[in-house]
C-alpha cells in the first residue's frame, strides 16, 4: 500500500520477516537511523516528495527491534513529510522510554516550539544537504549556523544528509560549528570514490576533533556489489581506526528507495558485526555512544 497519490515512485516495502542477527547484542542496545512512515489517512506525503515510501508502522519497526534484540530506536524525519512532524511525535509519544527523535525544522521555528520537541524526546534536527548543483561543495553556513545556535541551549546535535565526497574541506567549514555533527552511511561516499578523497579524508578528521559523529549505516547505498556490501569495509575501517568513539549503528529501516531485492535487516546487522569484531568496541557502538548523543 502507497502512501499517497503522488507520482513520485513507489518504495519497495521492507521484508516483514526480519531474521535474527548472529551475535546476541548487549542490553541497551540502540538503533539510531530509522523511518516510520504512514498510514496515508492521517500523515500524507507532501506533493515533492522524490518517492512515494511504503507502509512503515511503529508497530513493525517494534517487531524488528524485538527481533535483532535492539533496546532503543531513533526515529529520523524523513525528507517526505518535510517539516509535518506529526508521524514523528505521535510515534515517541507510543514509546518514550525506548525512543528517540530527529526532526526536521524550518529555520524560523519558535523557542517555544523547540521546548516542546525536546518534551517529547527530539534530540536533534536534520538538514538535507544534497542539492550538489547549487551548493558546489560549500555549506550554507550562515542559516545552519543560526539554526545550530538556536538548538544549542538544549544539547542537541545536527544531522546532515550529505555526500561527504562533495565537500573538501569539510572540517575547515565546519571547525567552529556551535554543534555537533552527525552524518549517516558512513559519510555516503560512493565506493568507486575510495577512502582517499578529500571529503571524507576530511570527515576522518572531523571526528578524530570531537565534532562530528558518524552512522555505520545503509551499505547497499554505497556497495556496487550486493555481496555482503563487501566493498564497503575499507570505510569502516577507515571510519573504525579514526574515532570508534564517535561511531554509531544504524539500521535504516524501512530502507525507502532500495531497489530489490530487499535486504534483510538480520543480514544487515550481521554485516556491522563483520565491520566491527571487537565485543567491547561494539557496545561501545551500540550502547555508549548512542546513550550519550540521544541523552538515554
């Protein structure tokens, strides 16, 4: 079932058959990337939407955090409900002992406004810096900063859906940032990119500063083979050597605008365990980091 009339193409529905992950996680474990979307009567999509996602209920994110054995979620505002926020908030209010969430503002958005996220569990705000033919590479500081400084008084972080690749000189841009700074799968550098380009060579620095903070999250957006994403490992090494400190997981559920097949979300939790070996380092991953961003 679509959640709209519009155009924009239909998501592959997630695999409502999660499998369990090979290693058993430890308590508190926390998924830090996830999308709930639907039902279309009471949250629609705005008309621009670039995809029409398929129905993603709390429910069936619960049934998979349930199976994977994950304590805690953070549900992501995503780019189809712009700043409508009603999907986000009636979901942490279900649950807000074990959730967690990111919205997105608009940059004029009230004190008062941001007073009442926070109450109901937002512990951050999400900024989509994709539009790589108008930006050329360069932030547009001046409104993001203003932003960060607004949200600053509340602890909370700002996240960029961004293709690290695309920005040089990233750490300079974003040295004196007012917040933190987290970016999802593993900075979305195309693999054929390699570890070596300037922007994510960047990004490694941002976070050996204590800055930025990055998801382990969505190989199969970045893998040119579907083979256990292995192609993707040379970044999570790179990504692990750097800062494990500064890393979080993510599962990225319901996975919108995957193309089929459709992975499994047990499959995808077996693939950060291959990146990260190390038990002590994995729940610092799993638990600690996320604990301290998210304010568990």
């Amino acid at each position: 079932m679509s959640l709209s009339a519009s155009s924009a193409p239909l998501c592959t529905p997630f695999d409502p058959q999660p499998r369990a992950p090979e290693c058993v996680l430890p308590a508190n474990a926390c998924d830090t990337h996830a999308h709930i979307c639907g039902p279309l009567a009471a949250y629609p999509i705005v008309p621009e939407s670039l995809y029409t996602p398929a129905l993603a209920p709390l429910s069936a994110y619960r049934h998979l955090l349930d199976t994977l054995g994950v304590t805690r979620g953070v549900l992501v505002q995503p780019s189809v409900y712009g700043t409508d926020l009603r999907a986000l908030l009636d979901a942490l209010e279900q649950d807000p002992l074990r959730l967690r969430g990111v919205a997105v503002v608009p940059m004029d958005v009230s004190e008062a406004q941001l007073a009442y996220l926070h109450a109901c569990g937002v512990r951050g705000v999400r900024c989509n810096i994709v539009d790589l033919k108008h930006n050329k590479g360069v932030l547009p500081l001046a409104e993001l900063t203003t932003l960060a400084q607004r949200i600053r008084p509340m602890g909370w972080h700002m996240e960029f859906l961004m293709h690290v690749d695309a920005f040089a000189d990233l750490d300079q841009q974003l040295k004196n940032f007012p917040v933190d700074v987290v970016f999802g799968h593993l900075g979305y550098v195309p693999v054929t990119r390699g570890i070596a380009t300037p922007g994510f060579l960047a990004l490694l620095r941002l976070m050996q500063t204590g800055k930025a903070w990055v998801k382990l999250t969505a190989p199969y957006r970045l893998a040119s083979s579907a083979a256990d994403f292995v192609d993707t490992d040379i970044f999570a090494r790179a990504l692990l050597s750097a800062a494990p400190e500064r890393l979080l997981w993510g599962s990225d559920w319901p996975h919108v605008m995957v193309k089929p097949p459709m992975p499994n979300d047990g499959d995808l939790f077996n693939v950060f365990a291959r990146w990260v070996s190390d038990q002590r380092v994995r729940d610092r991953i799993l638990v600690d980091n996320p604990a301290t961003l998210y304010d568990f």
